[in-house]
C-alpha cells in the first residue's frame, strides 16, 4: 500500500511534467551599437554599455549630447531600429534588445533629417 501511494501521490502531481527551463537568460547590461545614416556625423565613440532596465529615451539623451556640437541646442536626431522604425522612448532597453538584437548588440540607427518610417 506504502509503495503505491508513493508511486501515484494524491493530485498525480509526480505525473507533471517538470517545467521547462527559460533559454532567455537576463541580462543586466546591453551593447547599443550607433550607426550614422545619411549625413549624419561618425561618432568616435559609437558603442557603449547601457543598464538593460533604462529607457530608450537614455540611449536618444546619450546620442544627443554626443552630437550637440553638429547639430546645436535645437537640433533633432531621428533613430531607427533595423533600420526602419522609431522605438517609442519609454520602452525599455532590454525588451527592445531582445526583440531586435542583433549579435549580442542593439543596433540604432541615425540621421539628422527623417531617413525612414
């Protein structure tokens, strides 16, 4: 009787099949890769590392005081994402990395005029 019940415990909850390991392992930093479209000026440094819980805005400020010599106070950078969508700005960095990374980096387009979408 002992070893039937330990065979089949009440709710067949040994009968469950374990649950499946996650293959997306989190990360806490992301690469963003910056590519100049256009005529947009190269920036020396145009990857660097970006907590994966920030905002897209943050890579947008970065790029902009990056560029603030080329383009003045007033001056608008457009950014795209596989080279043809603007994120919205509130979105995190880690979803937007795990929906359109590209090996190992996040790769973010941009221009001074409005180059797609």
């Amino acid at each position: 009787d002992f070893g039937r019940r330990a065979a089949a415990p009440e709710g067949a909850m040994a009968d469950d099949p374990p649950p499946e390991p996650s293959t997306a392992s989190p990360v806490d930093k992301v690469v963003v890769l910056l590519k100049a479209t256009g005529d947009a000026p190269i920036l020396k440094q145009n990857k660097f590392k970006i907590t994966a819980s920030d905002r897209f805005e943050k890579v947008v400020q970065f790029l902009t005081a990056q560029l603030k010599p080329q383009i003045g106070a007033d001056g608008r950078v457009f950014v795209y994402l596989n080279s043809a969508f603007t994120p919205r700005y509130d979105e995190k960095v880690a979803n937007l990395y795990a929906w359109h990374g590209v090996e190992g980096k996040l790769v973010v387009n941009y221009a001074l005029q409005q180059a797609w979408g």
